[in-house]
C-alpha cells in the first residue's frame, strides 16, 4: 500500500508540482499543530489506496503504513476533518 502510495505521490510531485502547490493552499486554522501540506498529502495518499473514510485512514495512519508520505506525524481523524473544512482550495486548479 505505501509502495503505490508513495509512487503516486512521487509522480505527482514530478509532473504537476503537487507539493508546491499544495504548500501554497491557505490554511484558515488558527493554532495549527500540522502542516496542511503533510495531512493532505495523506489524505491523497489514502484515496489513492481505496481507504474510504478517516477514521480508516486514522488506523492506517497509527500503524505506520504512510510514514513516508509527508510529515511522520500521526493525526487523528478529527484533525484531518478539520483540517479540509477552511482551506482556500482554488490554488490547485
């Protein structure tokens, strides 16, 4: 899973400066513990392997599965919910 994962990511990076542009995604939290880039490259990360939901994406996440992919820090899936709800998104069109 962190094989195809990371791939994905690899090449997005690569062709579409995905990380760029997600660095510039505006991040309306106020006192924010993680870095919106690393949490939505997770999230990325877990539609590309089929996780469906966040509390799933959480348990992948607590065990270890995308420890490569953005940050090593392990957010609940409270903080990922929260962390989409206020993003000023249209930088990535």
């Amino acid at each position: 899973m962190l094989n195809l994962a990371t791939r994905f990511i690899n090449y997005c990076n690569k062709v579409y400066a995905l990380d760029q542009r997600l660095s510039q995604v505006k991040d309306g939290r106020k006192t924010a513990q993680y870095s919106l880039p690393s949490l939505l490259m997770k999230m990325i990360s877990g539609i590309v392997t089929g996780i469906r939901s966040f509390n799933q994406l959480e348990e992948t996440v607590n065990h270890g599965i995308f420890d490569g992919i953005g940050d090593p820090d392990r957010p609940t899936a409270d903080t990922k919910r929260w962390s989409v709800g206020d993003p000023e998104l249209d930088v990535l069109n």
